[in-house]
C-alpha cells in the first residue's frame, strides 16, 4: 500500500471512531469539505500541514496518520 493509500485510510479510520462525518472534520480541520471526501478516497496533494490540522480535530498525534497498522500489531 502506498503512503497516501495509508493515510487516506487511516484517516477515514480515525475519523469513524471518532464519531464524525466527513463534513464535520472538514469543517473542524478548516478544509473545503468536498476535500474532506477525496482525501479519504486518495489523499491527493495532502500537505503535512493539513494532517496536523485533521489529527488536531480526531486528537491523535498526527504521526498516528502515517503509520501503518499492520506494524504495531506484530
């Protein structure tokens, strides 16, 4: 899995075990809302900037965005 496939899903992750919908952290993280949606479907053009922006809203260090999973869980 690529890195922005990572993220993309750990976001939308993050995200639904918070409780929000796409609108509300778009809305919480200051991002246009339609971005919200893509971000999660690719990731595109994500600035390091905006993950800390989206980990800020889900109160999660953003280093968490970037991680995979899979390797904690050996």
């Amino acid at each position: 899995m690529s890195l922005p496939e990572l993220v993309a899903k750990n976001i939308a992750n993050y995200r639904v075990a918070a409780g929000l919908s796409q609108d509300a952290l778009g809305t919480a993280a200051g991002i246009a809302k339609n971005y919200a949606s893509l971000i999660e479907v690719s990731a595109p053009d994500l600035t390091i900037e905006t993950v800390e922006s989206i980990a800020r809203v889900l109160e999660i260090d953003a280093s968490l965005l970037l991680a995979d999973p899979r390797e904690s869980a050996s």
